[in-house]
C-alpha cells in the first residue's frame, strides 16, 4: 500500500469500492452536507476490523473506565524489588516489581536470537603457577574488538569497482590494530601481510625490512632537515641527527696495487626509459591478474597461496608462518565478510573462510608429520635393504644424446685427470726433496756448545733486565733431541698409536661404549628371517592421499597351555617361511591406504609431479598414464603408480598423527618374496656401502624377486601436503602481455 494514500476506513468524501450504489453520496450541490456525512459514515461503519488491520490515527481511543494514564512526562520506571534474605525455615518471599504488584513467570520461553548467540566472549586472564599473569597472544587481543572494527565513513558503496573497494577495505583492515608488545612478533606479522597483499594484486613488489628500515631513516632525516637552516649553530638543537661518516680515500700511488673505479658498478643492467615503462606495464598487468584472480575465486587463491606458493617459497616449513599467517587472513577475510565490501561473491568468501580455518589446523600438523616420517620400520628396511631412492635424482630430463656427450666429457676429464696427477706427483716428490734437504740443513742438532752457551747468556740477560732485581735468572735450553712430539719445527719422536703412559690406557670398546646398533626393524619383529625372505619390488616415487589408516589388531589373550610331562619340545620355525615373516608384520604394525593422486600439473615447478618408477625398481610396473603405456618386466601383475593404490606399513605409535585426507611426496618401496632355490649374495661393494649412496649400478637389494606382496615402506618423504593442496596455474609471461619476447624483465 502507498504510504501517501489514505487508509479505507479514514473518512473522505470518496466512496469505497464496495459500498451498495444507494449509499454513495451524491455530487450534487442540492444534496445536504449532512447526508453525505451520514452516507460515509455508514459506508465506514459496514468495513469489519478484519478487514482493516491497520490503525489509524486520530481518532485515539478512549481508555476503559477506572483506568487513568500517566503521561510520559510524569512516569518513573520502576524495576523488580530485590526481597531480602530470609531466616531459616521461613517461606522465600513472593517477588514483586517497585508498586508491588507480584510477577508472573511467562508460558512461552523466548529463544536467543541469531546476533544474541553469536555474542563473544572476552577471553579471560590466565594466570601462571606462579601467580603472574599470561600475556594474551595477538590474535586473542584481537578477537575481543573484532567484531566492532568497521570500514572508515560507513559501509562501502557496493557500486563502486572492486579493485578500489579491496584497497580501501585492506587500508581499513590495518588501520588502528593493536599491536604486540613483542617486536619481533609485529615483523613478522607485516611480513605475512605483505606477503599476501603481493599475492592478491594489492602492491607490486615486497618491500625488504633493511630497505623499510633505510626509507624511514632517511625521511625521519629529512623532516628534521627541513625545519633547520644551513648555519652550524643550528646543529646543536637536533641531538638525532648526525653529519655524515667521514670517508677514507686510498690512493694507489705502486703500479702493483690497482686503482679502484670512479663510480661504483650498478646493482643491475642499466635500462633505458623506454625498457623500464616496459616492465612497468608488465607488472601492473601481472598484478591487475593477481587481483582479478582473487575477486573471481577467492577460495582458490586462499588454496593455493597456503599450499604451492608456501611451498615454493619455503614459508610451509616455517612453524611461525603456519601458526601465524592462516589467522592474519582468517581475520582479514571475515572483516569483508562482515562490512559486505563483496556481496557478490559472499558465498566465496565463506568457502575461502572455511580454507583458512582448514589451514590453521593442518600447516602446523604437517610440520609434525614431516617429523614422524620415515618411520621406524621404513628407517629399518633402508638400512636392510639399501637406498632405492634413485640417485636423489627428481627428474630425468637428460635425452640420450646429452647423455652420451655426458658419457664423453666424462671420460675425457678422468683422462685429464689422470694426466695431471701424475705431473702433480713428480711435482711434489722433487719439491718434497729439496725441502727436506733444506730443513736438514738449518735444524742441524749438531751445533756448536759455545755457540748455545753465548745464546743461553744472552737470554738470561734480557730476562733479568725485564724481571728487574738482582736475583740469579737460568735459561734452560732445550736440546732437539729431547724434543717432544708438541715441540714446534721439530719431528716427534713418536709415533700416532705408540702406548705411552701419558696416553692412558688403550682405547677399548668397553670405554667408549661403541657396541653394535641395532636395527630399528627389531622393535617390532625381534631376531627375524625377513632380509632372507623378502626383498625390494617396485620402486616409486609420488605424492599420494592418505585415503584411510588401521590400527594394529589387540593381540589375543589365550590362556597360556601347561606344559606336560613326557612332550618332546617343540619343533623350531622353519628358516625360509615368508608367511610366517608377513603375518608377524600384518599383527604389529598399523596400515595406511594411500592413493594416487587425481591431477597432475603440467607445470615442471608444481609440488605434486607424475608418478615415476626408479631404475631400482624390480617388478612388473606401468611406466606413463596414457593408454598402452610401456610396462616394466617383472614378476607378478603390473603395478599402475597412477590409479591403483598402496598399503604402507608405519609404526603403529604414529598412526594417530597421520590424517586422513593429506598427502605424502616420497619414495615407496615394495617388498616381494625371494627366491629361496637362489643363494642371496653380497657383493664387496654393497658390503661396504650397505646403504646404497653412489651406486654404479642400480640393482635392488640383495636377492631375485618373483612373488610382490601387498607390503609397502616409505623409505624417504619430501613433503607434507594439506588436503585442500592446489597448484597455481602460471602468470602472463612478457610474450602473452606485449605479443613478444621469450622471457619475463
């Protein structure tokens, strides 16, 4: 209804719609002006009050008889009487308001609002075993008035263009924080800040804390300047200000010490103007992307900044920045959320809310099972069976000619090689020569009694004349002969490993407390046939999901049997029994299901690259993803590293730590059974490089596969990732921007 038209039931000289036509009033000037009234006032009267839910007025209503009304100018509030307390055994008083008038307790129970509900609480003080008080971190000062910060002059108008309304809302954001007694703490969190401001289009470049440092020296300076005049008397009233560092000036005067340059060499290439406002654009173009990326899909960019971008700049290893940075941008993105600088993408926001609140839980967790991994089983079959993490090699991107001409140029540097340590050797053996010669010839012990009689003489004499007194001074002078091993210029008279008494005793095993170490493989399994029973099978390394975990299964309580008389003993275990060795394992071990991952980035720099078998690797195995792939030979079905999944066995006190939902990036080795008609043998070679480094060729461990079990161990992990882990799709090179040129400036 239109607020200026007035209300059916006021009285007009208009007539309803639906009143009888006998009852309109007419517009005659003969008709009486009384008529007319009563004719409206019947037409009134015949609306009912259900029909009219609105009132109108004047007319106010009467009151009811007996009832007098207090105007407002006269009324006094008047709250519920507080009884006072009463004896023992006495009835509680009735409660009544501050007239007297007894209250009543209402029917219906009225639930908290939505904004009644979302009220917060203030975090209360911590106090210490000590009695002193717990400071408050920053996020907690933070959360008791966030909920009051606002944007500067009222909400922003949602007509304006996004780019201003984000620059204005993260001005607004930073503007009258409180900050933290903690100076290093403040850093670091405007080093986060800007970190996020330089991902999402906000500025251009980061600013270094030197260079932050410098700048505001320097216009501290210059405000301090402006206000004094050039005369000397004037230095005295700017006690922080200091006249520049005299400067040292070395004139190379000796043709044999080179002048240094007039004018020091530029950081950089020099650039012409036309080439910097190139850069110029293409940065701003590079940043124009940043900020459209975030505005169209700020759930994946909140993914990918605290996932890929993390990584590559190694912020994801930081303990700081994964308990600190989540809760910078958790704040920040509520506070466009709740003044509405994007309504259209409110529902974005949530989502990229509910990925931060995802980050403060996982980043700090994935730092502690980057410590936990490889586990102790996994440590304890690299050290049975060798490295099989091929080379510590990534990626082979090398082509089969690079290779050969590697091949060459290696062999023509062991010749050369070769060559130059034989000259070197005849080098050194003439040199070694003739300074032997030499040191024989002035180290002579054979001297002259009078010549180290005049010696001792004179050295006394210098001692007394520094000491001073007329007491006797002796200057014993040593002989070579019974010159030590810690004499200076003179060769010891014994030999490294002679006993003597002021070495002590021999060194034993027994002193030093060097006994054998034991594989961490007996923690779980004791004395066990597994290094003759099993050995390696395919090889991998990937980035998988920790798609579920089991725990050990309870081991059985079964009533000990009495032993009887007259039995003979039991037989022993046979020796090669591989049942016996997996079933042990599957019992006191717990399991996790890891799957391949779904997508991988064409990018060479992502996190998370193709599955690639290593050239260990001994089993049947699919080698790329695509349909007809080439299979590697080997016992057993082959494996496919990008769709089937794997069983890796951890330590069972480690399985609480490993969530589901986050991925490993590492190397995953297979157990296969051996051949038992087969002796397993040891080379020299692997028998003194047990754990595989620099292997010439890549074989597995000791033994012949040719039955591939379910059982995987990790044998080395890279990286951590969290579940919500997106790579980010790579920024407009210079040749997408201007349509020329191969690189970035």
């Amino acid at each position: 209804m239109d607020p200026s038209s007035p209300a059916p039931d006021q009285p007009t000289t208009a007539a309803p719609q639906n009143a009888p036509t006998d009852a309109l009033p007419s517009s005659s000037p003969n008709v009486a002006p009384a008529a007319a009234a009563a004719a409206a006032a019947e037409a009134t009267a015949a609306v009912t009050p259900a029909d009219r839910p609105w009132l109108t007025f004047p007319p106010f209503p009467k009151p009811p008889q007996g009832v007098e009304l207090v105007p407002f100018r006269d009324f006094k509030p008047l709250g519920i009487h507080i009884p006072q307390p009463v004896e023992d055994g006495a009835a509680p008083p009735v409660e009544v308001d501050g007239l007297g008038i007894a209250t009543l307790t209402l029917r219906v129970h009225h639930d908290l609002t939505t904004m009644e509900k979302r009220k917060r609480k203030n975090a209360r003080t911590k106090i210490a075993p000590d009695g002193s008080v717990v400071p408050k971190r920053w996020y907690e000062e933070w959360a008791e008035v966030e909920h009051l910060r606002k944007t500067s002059g009222g909400p922003i108008d949602p007509s304006l263009p996004r780019a201003e309304r984000l620059y204005q809302a993260a001005a607004d954001f930073k503007s009258g924080r409180l900050f933290s007694p903690n100076h290093s703490v403040n850093q670091e969190l405007t080093q986060y800040w800007d970190k996020f401001r330089f991902f999402v289009g906000l500025i251009s470049n980061i600013q270094p804390l030197s260079a932050r440092k410098k700048n505001a020296a320097a216009r501290a300076m210059a405000a301090q300047q402006t206000t004094a005049d050039d005369g000397d008397e004037e230095l005295d009233e700017m006690p922080n200000a200091r006249l520049p560092m005299e400067a040292t000036i070395a004139v190379a005067e000796s043709a044999d010490i080179p002048a240094g340059p007039d004018v020091l060499p530029a950081s950089g290439p020099a650039r012409t103007e036309e080439e910097r406002q190139h850069r110029r654009e293409y940065f701003r173009e590079v940043r124009d992307t940043r900020m459209d990326r975030f505005l169209n899909d700020p759930e994946d960019v909140v993914k990918v900044f605290f996932s890929n971008y993390a990584s590559d700049r190694g912020d994801i290893n930081s303990e700081k920045f994964c308990a600190n940075a989540p809760i910078l941008v958790d704040f920040f993105l509520k506070f466009l959320q709740r003044n509405r600088v994007f309504p259209e993408i409110d529902r974005q926001l949530r989502k990229a809310i509910a990925v931060t609140e995802l980050a403060q839980k996982e980043l700090p967790h994935a730092i502690l099972m980057n410590k936990l991994i490889p586990d102790d089983f996994g440590t304890g079959c690299r050290e049975i069976f060798g490295a099989m993490n091929g080379y510590n090699i990534w990626a082979d991107n090398s082509t089969s000619g690079d290779e050969a001409e590697e091949q060459r140029a290696t062999k023509k540097q062991k010749t050369d090689d070769a060559d130059a340590e034989a000259n070197n050797a005849q080098t050194m053996a003439a040199e070694t020569t003739e300074t032997s010669e030499t040191i024989a010839k002035d180290d002579d012990p054979a001297e002259d009694p009078e010549l180290l009689a005049a010696k001792k003489a004179e050295e006394a004499a210098a001692l007394k004349a520094a000491i001073g007194g007329d007491e006797p001074v002796e200057v014993e002078v040593i002989d070579a002969d019974d010159a030590g091993a810690g004499s200076w210029g003179n060769a010891a008279t014994t030999n490294w490993g002679d006993e003597e008494e002021f070495w002590g005793k021999s060194n034993t095993a027994e002193d030093w407390d060097a006994g054998p170490k034991v594989n961490a493989i007996h923690k779980f399994l004791g004395p066990t046939t597994l290094p003759l029973t099993h050995t390696t099978g395919v090889v991998e390394r990937s980035t998988r999901r920790i798609k579920s975990k089991v725990a050990p299964p309870a081991p059985p309580t079964r009533p000990q049997p009495k032993k009887g008389k007259g039995k003979a003993p039991a037989e022993p275990a046979p020796l090669h029994d591989p049942d016996a060795v997996e079933r042990e394992l599957d019992a006191k071990l717990a399991k996790l299901t890891l799957s391949a991952w779904p997508v991988y980035a064409v990018n060479p720099n992502a996190d998370v690259q193709k599955p690639r078998i290593l050239p260990d690797s001994r089993g049947a195995a699919v080698l790329d993803d695509f349909e007809g792939a080439e299979v590697a030979p080997g016992p057993g079905t082959p494996h496919n590293p990008f769709k089937d999944d794997i069983v890796v066995y951890v330590d069972p006190d480690i399985a609480d730590n490993m969530w589901v939902g986050m991925s490993i990036e590492g190397v995953f080795v297979q157990l296969a059974r051996v051949d038992p008609s087969v002796p397993i043998e040891v080379s020299l070679e692997r028998f003194n490089n047990p754990w595989g480094y620099n292997k010439k060729v890549a074989d597995g461990a000791p033994g012949v596969p040719v039955a591939p079990t379910r059982i995987w161990y990790m044998e080395e992990v890279r990286a951590v990732l969290p579940s919500y882990h997106t790579e980010m799709t790579p920024l407009p090179t210079d040749q997408d921007v201007f349509g020329e040129g191969d690189d970035e400036p």
